[in-house]
C-alpha cells in the first residue's frame, strides 16, 4: 500500500498510535481528516479492535486526501515523526483521574521501553493517557528521552473549555477570547483569570462593558464547569474522546509542521514557579524537536500560590507511585 500511495505525498510525515481505544481512534479520525500526514498505524494488544478500527477508517479513504492507515506494531515505530500514546485503563464513573495512576503506571512499565527501543532518534512523544501530568512524567523517566522529547496532552482541552464558556457567556467568538488553564489536568487546576483578556482587554475590564453578571461567583461557576466537563461527559456517554482527540490533532500539527504554536501542554519542570522533578502545562512553544521554552506569566501571588499547589499534589502522587 505505501508504494500505491507513496508518491501523492512531497513530504512524508508518520504518526504512530498506542492504543485503539476511544481517545486512539477518535485521535486517527481528526488526523486522517485533517490531511495532515501521510502514514497512520496504530497498536492494541486486542488485535480484534485494532483490526476492527482500521477497517473501518480505511473505508472513509475516497472522502479525504491519500493516507496510509494501517494496523501495526513496536518496529513500525522506526520511523515515525511522532509516537502518541493513548493505552491505558479508562476512567470510570465517580473516579478521579489520579484514581486511575497505579493501574496506568503497570500499563506504561510494559510499553514505554518497547517505545524508547524501537523509535527513531527524533521522534517526539505525545501522553494523553490520564492522569496524563503524572503519566508524563512517568513516560519521560523510563523512556530515557530528552527532557525536550516528551509531551503530554495537558491542560491544552482544557483551556479550550474555559475559552469556549468564556465566549458562551459573553456572547464572543471563542477565536477572540484568550485564556489559560495552568497546573494539573484534573482537580487542582488552575485558572488564570487576572490575564483573561476579550480581543485584548482584560476579562475585568471587558465585564462592566459587556452588562452581564461576571462577579466572583459566575466565574467560580464558569471554572466549576470547565474542571468537571470529564465527570459530566463520561457520566452521560460513558468517556470523552471528541474534545482531546481535536486537541491533539492541534498539538500534532505544531510540532509536525514546525509551528512554534504556543500550547498548554505538559512537560518536565525545572525550577518555574518553584517547582521541578515533575510534569505540569504552563504556556510552552511546540514545534518539530518538541517542547522549544516555556512561557513564564505575569501572573497574581494567588494564582502562582495554587499552581504550587498542584505541582505539590502530583509530586504526592508520583512519590506513591515510585517516581
């Protein structure tokens, strides 16, 4: 198939999948849609529901440009641009992310060094297997890649769910209205609220213009919304898979095509905020090599005082878990 379809390609790009579940296929659809690589394979240890997903990708091929989707395993791994890992045991109903970690933890103890074994020497890492922070983490200890190499999906879905009610309650389009959600991707995240800003003007100043009711509590109940989207979408259908598998088609597409975009990811700390040896979203420009800097906000004594707080709480479950 890859010499059938090779030549339609002027530059190849190669993404590989672990992991066939709802978050792994719903990731190969958006990317197969969006046209932007030529090569998709995905792994599964149930080879039936890998084999099941493919085909039916592959049957939507004369609706999108020429791609390559294709059931594979660790040596395809070779020469893929970027390895997104997915596997994991899903979230139940009423559990916390950071309930999932010891169980997730034995899952990445098997794939990871079969990853690290068999990927090319610039291929970049994208964690989106929850609790992701933490799985990060974890990811960038026993895969022995550079610090640079190793992304998590982050706080990224998140933000877009505060810019998304932002933009719902204010009547804007969520193009225009620019806000971050910092820390952890689960309860103790962090939104940012004193550099939320509508088409430049700060969130506080646009209020009083916009004749709605932005007081302390509507933004409390705009932040309660957006930390407990999961808990409600995965009470209602059971996981959610739409929103992160877009985000991640987003993080892909900064770093395959070199963008230097500005994302929430996760990645290693090293001494910002006062914070190091673990994995957290602060602003951070991705590009081909991966994570390029971090972005250090002008941010209030509060908010950094709870950004220290959720680094101390994953650093509480990384020492539980044995990293």
């Amino acid at each position: 198939m890859a010499g059938t379809y090779g030549h339609f390609f002027p530059q190849r790009s190669k993404v590989a999948i672990i992991g066939a579940g709802m978050v792994g296929s719903s990731f190969a659809y958006a990317l197969m849609i969006s046209g932007l690589v030529s090569e998709i394979v995905i792994l599964d240890v149930n080879r039936d529901r890998l084999e099941g997903e493919v085909m039916d990708l592959n049957h939507g091929m004369p609706f999108v440009r020429p791609v390559i989707i294709r059931a594979g395993d660790y040596p395809d791994l070779k020469d893929a641009d970027l390895v997104v890992i997915t596997a994991g045991v899903a979230q139940k109903v009423g559990e916390t992310r950071l309930e999932l970690v010891h169980r997730n933890v034995e899952v990445f103890r098997q794939i990871i060094p079969k990853v690290a074994e068999n990927s090319a020497a610039g291929t970049v890492l994208l964690v989106a297997t929850n609790p992701v922070d933490v799985m990060t983490y974890v990811t960038y200890k026993l895969s022995g890649f550079e610090k640079q190499r190793v992304i998590g999906s982050g706080t990224v879905l998140d933000t877009a769910r505060f810019r998304f009610l932002l933009s719902s309650h204010c009547q804007i389009d969520p193009a225009n209205v620019h806000a971050y959600i910092l820390g952890e991707h689960g309860d103790s995240e962090v939104p940012i609220w004193s550099l939320a800003n509508i088409a430049g003007v700060r969130f506080t100043d646009y209020c009083p213009a916009c004749d709605r009711d932005c007081g302390p509590l509507k933004r409390q109940e705009i932040f309660e919304e957006v930390k407990n989207a999961a808990y409600k979408v995965i009470k209602g259908k059971g996981a959610t898979y739409y929103g992160i598998g877009l985000a991640m088609v987003n993080i892909a597409e900064s770093i395959l095509r070199d963008e230097h975009s500005v994302l929430t990811v996760s990645s290693l700390l090293e001494g910002e905020y006062g914070l190091e040896n673990l994995c957290l979203s602060l602003p951070t420009v991705v590009a081909r090599q991966g994570v390029v800097k971090k972005i250090r906000l002008e941010i209030t004594p509060e908010e950094e005082g709870l950004l220290r707080r959720s680094g101390e709480v994953i650093r509480g479950v990384l020492n539980e878990v044995g990293f």
